[in-house]
C-alpha cells in the first residue's frame, strides 16, 4: 500500500508491505514514478522482509527518478510478489 509518494518536501516514496501468511517471507515492490501525462519516469524495486502476519514500511529515494517537481504521481502494485 502506498503511504506517501515522493515529493520536493519528502524526496522518499513509502509503501507498506503487509504479510497476511503463516511465516516470515521476502516481497518484492516496484514503484513506478509517473509525469502529468502518465508517462513513467522510472521505476525502482526494492525487497523487504515481512514477519509472519505483520508489515514492513519501505522508503525509497526518489532522487533518481528525475525532477522531483515532474513527479505527478506513484503507481504500486497492490499485491507484492513474494521472493522467497
């Protein structure tokens, strides 16, 4: 679930990841950061590890994403891939 989507007053995007199964495992999170025209920037990929029914808060710099003012809006797929 996106949180915050990075902008010039907090250059991180936030997401919270949450595990709804029985053990500890890995996700995977894709962020893509999109322009006016929804045009996508980039996209940054991070991995997290989720205890066993619990979440885990991800932050991601945006700083290489381009201008942080093109920043229109962060897309976040609603489910994370699991990794392991």
């Amino acid at each position: 679930m996106l949180t915050h989507c990075a902008d010039a007053d907090d250059p991180y995007t936030t997401v919270v990841v949450r595990n709804p199964n029985e053990r500890e495992g890995t996700f995977g999170v894709k962020i893509n950061y999109k322009d006016a025209h929804g045009f996508t920037m980039s996209e940054t990929y991070q991995q997290v590890l989720v205890a066993a029914k619990g979440k885990a808060r991800i932050r991601s710099a945006a700083a290489s994403s381009g201008p942080l003012d093109k920043i229109d809006r962060c897309e976040v797929n609603p489910r994370a891939t699991a990794v392991q």
